[in-house]
C-alpha cells in the first residue's frame, strides 16, 4: 500500500516538474539560436540583446498575470494552459518569417516559462508531505537542469542541419510541450487548493491517496483551519507588517540565486574555456561537464535536503561560490587562464550552486507562506527573481566590456558571502515540517 501511494505521489510530483523541464529548455535554446537568427533577422548586438531577452519579459509577464487563473481556476488547470502556450510558443518562434513575429512567439513563451515557474513548485509543495518536501520541490529544479542539458544537446545535434537549423532547434520543444499537457491529465488538483474552493471531499480523497485516510483527515482539519480566516488573502495583506519578514525572505532568496551569476557563468563559461587554449574549448566537452555536474550536484541536494535541511546546504553551497568565484575572479585578474585550474573552479562553482541556492530557494519560496496567500506571496517573490536574471543578463556584457571579468565575478564573489551571512544569522529552518504547522512558527516567530 505504502508503495503505492509513493508512487501516485511521485508521479504527481514528476509531472508538475515538467514545467520545469520547459522552463530549463526555453531558457537554454536561445543560446545555440543566436549565430544564426542574428544574420536571418539582420540583427546588430543591440537587438539580439532585446530579442534574446524578450522571452524573460515573457517570464516577468507570465509571474504576475498567473496568480489569479491559480487561485481561480487551479494549479493544474492552469498549468495545462501554460503547456499550450509552451507547445505555441516553440511551434511560432520556429516557423517565424519576421522578426516581430519571431519576439512576440517568444514573449509567449516567456509567459509560459513564467507560469510553470510558479505553478509548478507550488503544485509540488501543496500536494507534499512536509517530510518529503524538499526533495519532492527540487525535482523540478532537476528538471530544469535536465532541460538545460537537452538544449545544449539538442542544439549541438542540429547545428549542422543546414539554414533551417535554428528552427529545428526551437520547434524540439513542442513535443515534450504536447506530453505535459497530456500527463496533467492525470494528475489530481492540489487538496489546498480544493480545500480553499470548498470541495472538500475531493481534497480528502487526494490526501488518503498520498498518506491513507487517517492521515488525511487530521491534514485536513489542519489546512481548513489556517483556511478558516477568509477566503484567499490579498495584496495588502501580502505586504503586510505580518507578512513582511516572510515576503523578504522569498525575495532575498530570490535576488541571492541570480546574484550568484549563475547564469553568466553558464553561458559566458564557452568563452573561459576559449581562452584556456585549444583542446578545451570544444561545445560538446563543456555542455557534457558543465551539464553533469549540475545535474549530479542537483540529485546530491535532492538526498539530502529534507535530512540535512535547508540551511546546511546553502551553507556548503554559499562557501563553495565564495570560494571559486575568488579563484575565478583572481585568475581575470591576473589574465593566467592555462592549465584546467579554471575548468575546475567553474565546475566547483556549478556543483556548489547546485547543491544549494539552485533548488533550495524555490523550495523555500514555494513553503513559507501561509496557505491564504501562498499564490500572491510567492508571484512577488518568482517576480523578483526574474526580474534579476533579466537585470544580470542585460548588465553583465556592459560590466564585463567596462571592468573586465575580475570585477564582474568579484562582484557575484560578494553576493555570495552576504547570502553566506544571511542564512547563518536570519533564515529560519523549514525542514520536515507541514505547510500548516510552518505557517503557525514562522508567523508566530516573526
Ligand atoms: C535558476 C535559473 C538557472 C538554473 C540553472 C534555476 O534555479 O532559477 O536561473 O538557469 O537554475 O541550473
């Protein structure tokens, strides 16, 4: 019976992570695009800059408009639309003639993006037992560094195919877009969300498949009394005094994981291999080891998040980017690139982002807010997320041409110590716990 039930919940979780491997996917392909569609659209650097980044304007789009259709509609309802708008998005951006058609499918697939990025952990964390949550949540961090990986890939395999190649690339999304559409056929909705809509049986019945009725019931009666206030709370009370502690944690976890650079070492890491001399540099070696070892850092933290906790993690992890953003950073300082030193300091650098802020801040944005507010508390906090990956992304080649590498990773070196120093003294633990029972300590704590 437990088996079984484990794998109902499993299964449930997987599904809902698929969003993810879209997220990773679309954000990915472009990379691999831009060779081609620069000369295709004849674009200078200015409007590559605009019609790469238009699909993160999708995403900042896609936040703050998915809140609403949640709570109105479902997390798996509107998940199944964000699964057509992802199938959409590839099959337009493929099949563009003009560039304004070519940013605006993209745009639409930032929506899409967007909308997986905060449906898709928050499903996951309402469907969870406390004591399996963080890993369950992290599975769609794997999924995003999973579709990451099959862009690189993917991208690689169909550079070759003559001057359409970029159209291949980007239409490969549509059939796992097509698949996640189908599975969330499948799935049931999330019980707190049917317990805020007042089916209660239906919400009792998901409960007693994932932990058997006894259980379910005494979840139950916990969800509908932390639901018992109001219906679904409001902005202001998202801003509130009472809140606010909370709100910052969200946001700061958030600013933490662009600030990191994460992405700019993802995708300026061809160019340090580059300058590392021949036999280095080529696209599949460093897709295979940037790819591994995210994706292995990534399962480490899953194993281990909800034994160790959170904060152990980020620990580890916020020391380990110290660390190798200071050797990165002293070596564009020094302009000393030979020998595999840096090869080595990046991986360190991924692997320690893996095990830690990757996964863990959304696992903690999609768990610290109160049941009532969960869906508005969280767009805030996925808003600012993105809307620092869209910031990074658009400063770091301007910082990178007027200070150089060494100032640039000095910079994320820094961030990464402040977050060290916030998680020791501010953040609060969250392992292991239910939704309804960490709503009672952090509120009451704060
Ligand atoms: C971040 C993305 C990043 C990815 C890399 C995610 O958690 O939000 O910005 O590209 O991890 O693995």
């Amino acid at each position: 019976m437990k088996e079984r039930n484990n794998a109902f919940l499993v299964l449930a979780s997987v599904v809902a992570a698929l969003g993810g491997l879209l997220f990773g996917f679309d954000t990915a392909v472009i990379s691999g695009t831009t060779p081609f569609i620069q000369p295709y659209f004849h674009l200078n650097d200015v409007g590559l800059g605009w019609t790469v980044s238009s699909l993160l304007i999708g995403c900042i789009v896609g936040v703050a408009i998915s809140g609403k259709p949640g709570d109105r509609f479902g997390r798996r309802n509107t998940l199944r639309a964000a699964a057509l708008a992802f199938f959409i998005s590839a099959a337009g951006s493929a099949l563009a003639e003009r560039l304004a058609v070519f940013i605006a499918f993209r745009f639409f697939g930032g929506i899409a993006v967007g909308t997986a990025s905060m449906l898709s952990p928050m499903y996951i964390s309402e469907i969870a037992p406390g004591e399996r949550r963080g890993a369950l949540v992290s599975l769609n961090q794997l999924a995003i560094v999973i579709g990451i990986l099959i862009a690189f890939f993917s991208n690689y395999l169909l550079a070759g195919t003559g001057a359409d190649n970029w159209r291949w690339m980007l239409s490969v999304m549509g059939l796992p877009a097509l698949f996640f559409f189908g599975s969330l056929l499948f799935v049931p909705e999330s019980p707190r969300w049917l317990v805020q809509k007042h089916k209660t049986d239906e919400a009792l019945s998901v409960l007693a498949r994932i932990n058997g009725m006894e259980k379910a019931r005494s979840e139950l009666a916990e969800i509908e009394r932390s639901l018992a206030k109001e219906e679904i709370g409001t902005y202001r009370e998202v801003f509130s005094r009472e809140i606010r502690p909370l709100l910052t944690i969200g946001m700061l976890l958030a600013i933490f994981q662009q600030m990191t650079g994460i992405n700019s070492i993802m995708y300026y890491a061809p160019i340090i291999f580059q300058k590392m001399g021949n036999g280095t540099s080529s696209a599949l070696m460093q897709t295979v080891a940037v790819g591994a070892v995210n994706l292995t850092f990534t399962i480490v933290s899953l194993r281990l998040i909800d034994r160790w906790g959170r904060k152990p993690l980020l620990i580890i992890g916020a020391v380990g980017m110290v660390v190798s953003l200071a050797v990165i950073a002293g070596a564009f300082f020094m302009e000393h690139f030979e020998g595999y030193l840096i090869l080595v300091f990046i991986l360190i650098f991924i692997a320690s982002f893996a095990v830690s802020i990757g996964p863990v801040a959304w696992v903690v944005i999609a768990e610290i807010f109160p049941n009532r507010l969960r869906s508005k508390a969280m767009s805030v906090a996925i808003l600012t997320l993105w809307t620092f990956t869209f910031i990074v992304s658009l400063t770091f080649p301007v910082i990178l041409d007027r200070l150089g590498g060494g100032a640039a990773f000095a910079l994320f070196g820094v961030m990464c110590l402040l977050l060290l120093f916030y998680v020791i003294f501010r953040l609060p633990e969250t392992k292991g716990k239910s939704l309804e029972e960490l709503e009672t300590i952090l509120l009451r704590k704060e």
